[in-house]
C-alpha cells in the first residue's frame, strides 16, 4: 500500500525534496512499501471499494493534484 498524505494548511507538510508548485489538498507520496501485494491480497468482499488509476505510476508520481483526482481514478476495480 502506498500512502499519500494531503496538504494542510495547519502544518508545514510538503514533500521532501519536492521542487514543484503545490496547493492545499494536493496529496504527496508519504510512505512506500517495500513489499508490493496483488489485488489477490485484499479481501474479496472490499476489492469492490478499490479505485483504479490507469494513468499513475506509483513507485514515480510523488504529488497527486487536489483537482485532477476524478481523472487519476476513472473507474472501480471489478475482475
């Protein structure tokens, strides 16, 4: 599971080493496992919750913009 952490004007949280332009709930790349699962390793009955993203590249895109969220996660995981 990767995490990402939105932006919040309350704290100082911004991506480390991150040059780019940011705004308040953008979401950064906050932890990376280390060892990746499958969609096999989520219970079956909550891969229905799961949104897909045919467009992000995980292990590479840091910052996930607010806005563009619709447009990153397209469709529900279904088999």
């Amino acid at each position: 599971m990767f995490l990402f952490e939105a932006l919040n004007e309350l704290y100082e949280d911004h991506p480390v080493g991150y040059e780019g332009k940011t705004k308040m709930g953008d979401y950064f790349r906050f932890i990376v496992p280390t060892i990746y699962a499958t969609i096999k390793d989520i219970p079956e009955e909550l891969r229905k919750y799961i949104v897909v993203s045919d467009s992000l590249d995980f292990t590479k895109d840091r910052l996930l913009d607010n806005n563009k969220i619709s447009d990153y996660f397209t469709r529900m995981y279904s088999e």
